[in-house]
C-alpha cells in the first residue's frame, strides 16, 4: 500500500518544521509527501516533499473567504498530484503521535474514507481545550481524516462545485461539503477512537499559534473575547501534557521565541 500525504500551507515556517519533525517519527513511513504551499516565501522542505508553490492564490478582499478559497484550491493541486493508494490529510499546525499513519492506513484497508469523530483542540492564545465529538454525518476533522484513492474523483467533483457556491461553502464548511455529501458507494467511516476522553488520541488541532491564521472559527478565538463554554483554560499545561506528554516542549519554545499569532493572556510562557 503506497501511502501519500497532503499538506496544504501558507506563512507557516515554523510551524512546518514542527510538522516535519512529527512525520519524520512515525511508526509507518509515507511514501510520498505532497505540499501545496500559498505562501508569499516558499515553505522550506527538508524530507523530499513534492513543493507545489503557488503564491498568487485568488484573493476576494475579504480575510475569510480568502482562506476558504486558498484552502479549496490548495486542495485540488494535491489530490490533482497524488499517486498513493491511500491519501492522508497532514496540517501543518496540527500535533501527530508516532502511530498516526499506523492507525489511520491499518482502518483504510477496509474503508474508503475514515476519520476520528473523538477530535481535540488547543488553543495556546489562551491556554485551554476542547474536545469535540463530531456526528457521524459530519465526517471528522481534517486533522485525521483519511481517503482512498477511490474516493478522489468524487472530492475533486466536490472542490470543484465548491468554488462557484463558496458562500455556501463558508455556512456549511468545507469539511462537510467534501465529505458528508459524499455520494461514493463504498463510503464508510470508522470510527478511530470510542467517544471517551480517557482514549490516548493520535492526534491534537492546534489553535493560536505563530504563522498565517486557519480558516475555522477555533482560530478565530482572540483576546478580549472569550473562549466559549465548551472550552476549559489550562492554565499550568496540565491538559496539553496528558494530551501530547513532553511534545508540550517544542511548541513553548517556539511561542517563547517567536511569539503568538494573537493577543494571549499569559505574558511570559
């Protein structure tokens, strides 16, 4: 089974190397690694990437829907390229345990689309978490999601029909519009991980952190607003730790050298 991955990114160096140094430790090694790169500088890769730089994507005048439009058109230029039998959504933000490919290739064996419905947030901005258990007609999120070949004529299709309703685009989101809509007979999903907290999760949405900004509302949580109710603050890392142990590290040093996206709470990490 050839297994490729697809990273969309954009202003994210730092970021990315992070990305790369989860990858690299994975207990099943990728075959190929697509990167479809929005940014003004182009992305540094150090693993063999397939570079697709683009930096004059379609821009609307409006921050959000310029993110959306980046986003669609990011990925249709991978799934355009990929040639593995099985595709793997990587974000660039995003935390991955060393079993992360491992997990997801052994479920695609036998499903053509599979995702986590248990997903975690961490937003560093404010230092709290969510957790969300996603319905099951509502897919997963992308952080952990996984295609089969078989399925990527049918998300093209969907991609491409995206682009001329964006707005509604934007109201349902992108991730269902690809993939609950999904009409491809052998459609199946599986769910990773049972709806308990207690579950070691193989992955972690990052939110708040240095770089280009993501395009869903989680990123869009800036000080003086307040996180939601369905978040909970963390202040002493305590949650971040159970979730990704000593990998809290890496991204500490990295808000302590480089700084945070957004105004945080906390002035010294």
């Amino acid at each position: 089974m050839k297994i490729s991955l697809i990273t969309p990114t954009r202003n994210r160096p730092h970021l990315f190397r992070l990305c790369e140094r989860w990858m690299d430790r994975q207990t099943v090694r990728w075959h190929e690694w697509i990167v479809s790169d929005h940014g003004e500088t182009a992305v540094k890769l150090t693993q063999g990437q397939k570079h697709l730089h683009n930096p004059r994507a379609a821009k609307s005048g409006n921050p959000v829907m310029d993110g959306y439009l980046s986003f669609v058109q990011s990925m249709q230029a991978l799934l355009a390229n990929v040639t593995g039998d099985v595709i793997l959504f990587v974000e660039d933000d995003d935390w991955y345990s060393p079993h992360y490919i491992e997990t997801m290739t052994k479920a695609l064996e036998t499903n053509v689309l599979v995702g986590c419905n248990l997903s975690r947030f961490y937003n560093w901005s404010h230092r709290a978490w969510s957790i969300r258990n996603y319905p099951k007609d509502e897919g997963s999120a992308f952080y952990q999601m996984g295609i089969h070949r078989d399925a990527v004529t049918t998300t093209l299709g969907h991609l491409e029909s995206l682009e001329g309703r964006i707005l509604e685009g934007l109201r349902k989101g992108i991730r269902v519009a690809m993939f609950a809509e999904s009409t491809h007979e052998k459609r199946m999903w599986d769910t990773l991980t049972p709806a308990s907290n207690d579950i070691a999760p193989i992955g972690v949405g990052m939110k708040g952190l240095p770089g280009h900004m993501g395009i869903s509302d989680r990123h869009r949580i800036v000080e003086p607003k307040p996180m939601p109710a369905s978040w909970s603050y963390d202040d002493d890392l305590v949650k971040a730790k159970e979730w990704i142990g000593e990998d809290v590290d890496p991204y500490v040093d990295l808000i302590r050298a480089v700084g945070l996206s957004t105004p945080r709470r906390y002035r010294r990490f």
